[in-house]
C-alpha cells in the first residue's frame, strides 16, 4: 500500500513539475508582448512555437499570435503583419467550429485583432475598397459579438470622414436632452464617446471643456455619448438603473466642467461609431458631415486644430 502511495505521490510531483516548467498562459502574452516591446522578434516567435509544441494551439496562444502581427504593424513591416494577421484569422475560424467567439476572451481579442491588422495592411499598400469590403463581410458575421465595435471602429476609420455623421439614438439620457445632429446642422459640432471607468476620458475632459468655451463664438457643439457596460464601481455587477446612477456620480465628480453636455445613453450609439476605444472623439462639420474620426484621446493643438478646421464656413 505504501508502494502504491508512493508510485502516486510520484506521478503527482512529476505532473506538477511539468506544469511548473510550463509558461502560464497569460505569461505567454506578456512574454510575447514584452519581447516585442524591446524589438526582440526571435525571441517572440522561439517562445509561440515552444508553447505550441507543448500545449497545441491555444486561444491564448492565438491571442499571442495578434501580437506578433500588431508588432510588425508598429515597425511597419505591413508583409510580416498580413502574414502573421491571416494566420490568426485562419486559426481562429478554425476554433470556431467547436466554441463561440465570446465564450473565452482571448478569442474575441485574437479575430478582432487580426481583422484589424489585415485591413490596415490592405489600406497601407493602397488597397483601400479591399479592406473595407473585408470589414463589412467580417461585420456580416460578426456584429452581434464582442468584436462588432472593433470592426465598425476600423470601418470608419477607412470610410466614415467625408459622409453624413449616423444619427444618435436619445432614448435615455443624462444632463439636458440631447438634440439631433440633423437640428445641429449650421454649427460644428464634437462627439465625446466616454465610459465611466475610463481614465483617459476624465483626462480629456478639461480639453474638450477649454476648446467649447473658445468655439463657443463659432457656435461649437458638444455632445457626450456613452453606454451602460453592466458594471459600476470595481467592476461590480449593476442592474441598469444602478449603473446609470453610477455613471451620474462620475459624470457629477469628474466632468464638472461639462455637466450641462447632454449625455445620450445608448449601446447603439457606441456600435454605429465604433467607440470599441474610450475616448473616441468625432468632429462634425457645418454640413452634418464627419471631418475627423479618432479613436483615443488627443491633445488640446490637434483637436483646436481639427475644430477650427471643421468650423470654417
């Protein structure tokens, strides 16, 4: 009896040693990342293909694979990056015939990536109508995921300057009642697509507050959409009606200089404008048309820049 303990406690050690010598799987993303960060490509890919060998293909593993493709986008190496992003594409759809995107959040992460990394890589070698027809099939499929927003983010990023700006859903709302962007029409207006756990969005603020008291001559105005994401403090589980009071005591603490923003409150509004990235800041000009799309925050001289732009008659 003891013999067979021992035979078991064997097994059992030599079992946890080899899933010690193993990198944990959120290790290999970081690893990954962290080579990349230091222009260590070698070192990146010796490190996919030893975790491959061992524990197959992965969505971890795919999601590390994005990385070498948004890797190369940051060099420049647009080849490199369409390679690396149709293997992820190709690898994904293949785990998708036995698991839904969203049921693991690498997944969502890797397509999406991947989608992103390609259209780029399309428009960068002038294939412009390309990469858009790609984004609007992927949206066919894949709109009703996590990666809807991603797509539409990329989509408009190739497509949605020079048209007319979708119209705002305003069902719901805080602050003063949001007017239509068609009754706006005669003046510059500034979307500021924010969330309630966004630093960069608190940051922002005071910008988008200095540059609507300066425009203000010119009839600037600014209109804050944001959603409800199903959680409030900590990421704390909420019911609709306890976020949105959540969100009204961020709006109240840190968006003081912009409180009488009207504030539409709608998932709808973050998908049409692909607001996947908090901020997103969308600039309209006197003819209800978009005259620039940016996802991410953006500092005072270039959004004065692009409002004083937008704002010319």
């Amino acid at each position: 009896m003891r013999i067979g303990v021992g035979k078991k406690a064997g097994a059992l050690t030599a079992a946890l040693l080899w899933a010690i010598s193993l990198p944990a799987q959120a290790d290999l993303i970081e690893d990954v990342r962290t080579q990349l960060s230091r222009n260590a490509i070698s070192s990146a890919e010796a490190e996919l293909s030893s975790y491959k060998s061992r524990q197959g293909v992965t969505p971890e593993y795919l999601e590390a694979l994005s990385w070498m493709a948004r890797g190369a986008v940051a060099s420049q190496q647009w080849d490199k990056a369409a390679s690396y992003a149709t293997e992820t594409r190709t690898l994904c759809e293949q785990q998708l015939a036995k698991r839904k995107l969203d049921a693991d959040p690498h997944l969502p992460t890797a397509l999406g990536a991947a989608y992103e990394v390609l259209a780029q890589s399309m428009a960068e070698k002038g294939q412009q109508a390309e990469a858009v027809r790609l984004l609007r099939s992927a949206l066919a499929r894949y709109a009703a995921t996590s990666i809807g927003p991603r797509l539409q983010k990329n989509l408009n990023l190739l497509s949605l300057v020079g048209h007319p700006a979708p119209a705002l859903q305003a069902t719901q709302y805080l602050g003063p009642k949001p007017p239509t962007l068609a009754s706006l029409k005669g003046s510059p207006v500034l979307l500021f697509f924010w969330a309630h756990w966004c630093a960069d969005c608190k940051a922002e603020a005071p910008v988008i507050a200095r540059l609507r008291q300066e425009f203000a001559p010119q009839g600037l105005v600014v209109v804050g959409p944001t959603q409800l994401y199903g959680y409030a403090a900590q990421g704390n589980d909420a019911s609709p009606e306890q976020e949105r009071t959540y969100i009204e005591s961020v709006r109240q603490r840190y968006y003081g200089s912009l409180l009488d923003m009207p504030v539409p409150l709608s998932k709808r509004n973050s998908n049409v404008y692909g607001a996947s990235t908090t901020p997103t800041i969308v600039v309209l000009n006197r003819a209800g048309q978009v005259a620039m799309y940016h996802p991410g925050a953006m500092r005072y001289e270039e959004l004065r820049a692009a409002i004083e732009k937008a704002a010319g008659r």
